[in-house]
C-alpha cells in the first residue's frame, strides 16, 4: 500500500471502526491519514495490530504519504512569496541532482538538467542511463521531502527505497541488485591528496546487516538531537556521509546515498542541503581517500564506524566551505523578498 489511508481502506475498515478497535480518537485517526499528526510509538502499535499489519508496514505507509510534501516545502522557504519559494526549491533540486550525478560520471549539463526535469524531454547525444538517473534522484528528493514529515516512523528497511530511486534504470543485474544489500565483496582503487592509489576493500557483505544496523542506531539518535549550531549540523552530515560510504553497504549508488542522507538533519533542522559541486570533484576524492586509508575496512567488532585525527577534520572542513554555496543562494533569495516587501 503506498499510504496509510489505502491501508486502512484494504483491510475494510472506516475511520469509525478502527477507531473503536484501537481506542484512538476517530480525529486523531483522520489527522493521520491526513498527514497532520505524527503517531506516537503506543498509537502505532495499536494501528498495527488493529490493522493486522508489522510495524514496518504501518511505518512504511506513514512514510510514503507523508503529507504530499515536496521540496518548496523544506523549512528554510518558510516566509518567500509562492513564486520565490518554488523557484528556489527547483533551482536547488535541479543543483543538487546535477552534481551529484556528475560526481559519479553523469554528462549532463546543469542547464540540461533543469531542462530534463522541467520539461520531461531527451538531451540529444546523451544515454538513456543518464536520462533515468537525473529522474531517479529527483525522486529521492521528494522521499526525503516526504521522510521529514514522519522522522521517527523512518525504517532502516526505507534505505532501500531510497536506492531503488537512485538507481533507476540500472541493468538488472543478481550480483549488484536494486534496493538490497550487495551480494558480493567488493572494494576500489582510492586516489589520495598525495596522488597515491592504493586499493581498499569495502566491508565483507555477510557483515552489512549488523554494520547497517549500528549505522542506522547512530543515525536515529541524530535524528533525534535538536541541532542547530553550524558545528553541530557539520559534524552530524560528516558523521553520518563518512560512516554510510565506509560500509558502502550497496553495489552501487553508495556516494550519492550518502550525500542525500547526511542532509536530512539539515533539512530537518531548517537549513539549506549541503550539496558537494561537482567541480570539486578532485578534492572531494582525494580528501575521502586520505581519511578511507585513515580509517581502513570497517567491520563489526564494536568499535566506532567514523575515526577522528586530521583526515576527518579536513574533510569536515571541506563540507564547511562546500556548504556556502547553498547558503548564499537561499539568503539571495530571502533578500529579494525583503526588497520586495520595501518596494511595497
């Protein structure tokens, strides 16, 4: 089902009759369907079990319907004229989908990006691949817009939806599967900031689950913590980016993942998304190479998934700088309103 409602509907029941199963408030049960409210642990229980459901389900159906959120909804809008507002959700989504591809390889322009995302059109020249990958991130970023609505029903299960996004229209393939872990062991050449390549093996695919898990315990608490200052919202996105890529718990998609879920306590908190443009490719590169060498092949023996010392702050203070990109851009726009309100 892809939204509470329809799993309400599924089971046959109305409003009235699960409420009365439950003993939850027929209002509360339409403040839910609605998006309005966020059930609580106890009230989710309930639903489960009245709807016959596992609490991944219910969770999964609260997620998916959010509340019809998108990006023009991200906090940080708050306050803009409609058009201000939606003009700058769309240049920012149009940003963070185009370099983040091109991070990976994607050829397509920026322009052509908001192009293909606007208009739904083909870029002459350009593979079908890069087509479906523009797409598919696009639609990540309404997941995301939807997963900040229902924060504390987010399942480590949702990772896998959130992939399937990323990588549409990759080649079906048994041993680098969509939306599951990898099947495979796998690792890469890394580049380092002294121009050295040395290969590094990912973890061991029999450790993903227990790896995912302590990533996700990490990420929920988070999740959890009112951030707010610069440094804090900075060491949540390192800690989180650095602690997915060195599990690298996919066959492929792992990067922007990453930089997609490390964003969330951003957004969540009121911030502009931190998106790594793709002509900083090399540093990027090369500064995780130092701190990927640094930290070595995580694995499940209780220790810390992220190691400090010099190559995490440098990397730290890489994110800091890539950072102001979207900040200027988002207080650009905060000004236009002001001069609006002057000229008025």
């Amino acid at each position: 089902m892809n939204d509470f409602q329809a799993l309400r509907k599924a089971k046959g029941l109305t409003q009235v009759e699960l409420a009365r199963a439950t003993g939850i408030r027929q209002a509360t049960i339409s403040a839910i369907e609605k998006g309005q409210s966020r059930p609580r642990t106890a009230t989710r229980q309930r639903l489960a079990v009245a709807l016959q459901v596992s609490l991944e389900e219910l969770d999964e159906a609260l997620v998916q319907k959010g509340s019809g959120a998108t990006p023009s909804d991200w906090l940080f809008l708050q306050g803009l004229d409609r058009d201000l507002r939606e003009g700058l959700a769309q240049a920012l989504v149009c940003d963070w989908t185009h370099h983040s591809t091109s991070l990976e390889g994607n050829t397509i322009s920026a322009g052509d990006t908001l192009f293909i995302l606007q208009e739904g059109l083909t870029i002459s020249g350009k593979s079908l691949r890069e087509h479906q990958e523009i797409h598919g991130h696009a639609q990540a970023l309404n997941l995301l817009s939807a997963w900040l609505h229902h924060p504390r029903a987010i399942q480590l299960s949702h990772l896998h939806e959130l992939h399937r996004a990323v990588q549409t229209g990759a080649d079906l393939d048994a041993f680098s599967p969509v939306g599951a872990w990898k099947v495979e062991n796998n690792g890469t050449m890394v580049l380092t900031t002294s121009g050295e390549r040395v290969w590094h093996d990912y973890s061991r695919r029999h450790d993903i689950p227990a790896l995912m898990q302590q990533w996700f315990t990490e990420f929920q608490r988070l999740m959890r913590q009112p951030l707010q200052t610069t440094d804090e919202l900075l060491a949540a996105y390192t800690q989180i980016h650095l602690s997915f890529t060195a599990i690298h718990p996919y066959a492929d998609g792992n990067g922007r993942l990453a930089r997609l879920l490390a964003n969330l306590p951003l957004l969540r908190a009121g911030h502009p998304p931190l998106i790594i443009q793709s002509d900083s490719r090399k540093p990027y590169i090369t500064l995780l190479g130092d701190y990927t060498l640094r930290r070595g092949r995580v694995s499940p023996d209780g220790t810390d998934l992220v190691c400090t010392g010099p190559e995490h702050d440098a990397l730290q203070a890489f994110f800091r700088t890539q950072w102001q990109t979207t900040q200027t851009l988002v207080s650009e726009f905060h000004q236009r309103q002001e001069q609006r309100k002057d000229e008025n």
